[in-house]
C-alpha cells in the first residue's frame, strides 16, 4: 500500500507505517535520544528534555502519548483521552475503560462483552415494557 509519509511527505508502501523509512529511522533516533536523557535524569521536566535533545515538543509529547516512553518527563500529565481526568499512566481511565467495554466499541472483539451488552438489553427492555403501561 502506497502512502505519503506524515512527516516528510514522500511516498512509501508500508501497510502500517505513517512514517517512511528514513523518517522512521530518524524517529526512532529521536526516541531513543529522549529514553536515554529521562532514563540517566529521572527528575528532568519536559521543556528540559526538549532542549537537551533537540527534539520538538510535539515529538516528545507524542513518544508519551503512543505510551511508547515507560519513563517520563517529571511534570508530564497523564489525562484521559475521552473525559480528561487526570491519570498516573496510561491513555483512558478505568471509567471511561469500563464504559467502552459496555458500549463494545473496543476494537478486536472482546470475550466480556457478550454477557455485558446482552445484560444492557434487559434493562432497556424492562424500562420500555414500564413505560407503554
Ligand atoms: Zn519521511
Ligand atoms: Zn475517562
């Protein structure tokens, strides 16, 4: 599959990629740049990081975001990315989890949403059945 890179545009087959080969590469250079600045200063705050690397803002927020960096910076906040809470890790809150698991719009199909959905369909039923009386 045939795609421009998000970065550079130039074109490139890659069925997942967003990025081109060298792009790619260069990234993970900067990944690696900012996994090893955090890792030997645990205490760096993300404006730091980003001028001793030299990698952009945007960049090193993403590499947190993807939750591709275990170690962050010292001041980055975790928010949920469906209601905004405030999280000590990860990208959505147990809740909002919790809420996608129900509604069954996880993707890749879960064993767990069978019973939850069907368990939803009962109470829809029972209040519709109350209110036609
Ligand atoms: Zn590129
Ligand atoms: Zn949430």
């Amino acid at each position: 599959m045939l795609r421009n890179c998000a970065d550079c545009n130039q074109i490139f087959a890659h069925p997942v990629n967003k990025l081109c080969p060298s792009c790619t590469k260069k990234q993970n250079e900067m990944f690696d740049k900012v996994k090893e600045y955090i890792r030997t200063n645990p205490k760096a705050k993300i404006h730091e990081v980003v001028v001793q690397t030299g990698v952009d803002f945007d960049k090193v927020r993403e590499f947190i975001d993807e939750g591709r960096l275990k170690i962050v910076p010292a001041d980055v906040e975790f928010r949920c990315r469906i209601c905004g809470t405030k999280l000590t890790s990860g990208r959505i809150c147990s809740q909002c989890e919790a809420d996608l698991l129900v509604k069954g719009e996880t993707r890749g199909g879960t064993t767990s949403t069978g019973s939850l959905s069907k368990d939803g369909r009962v109470h829809f039923l029972d209040r519709r059945s109350r209110e036609s009386r």
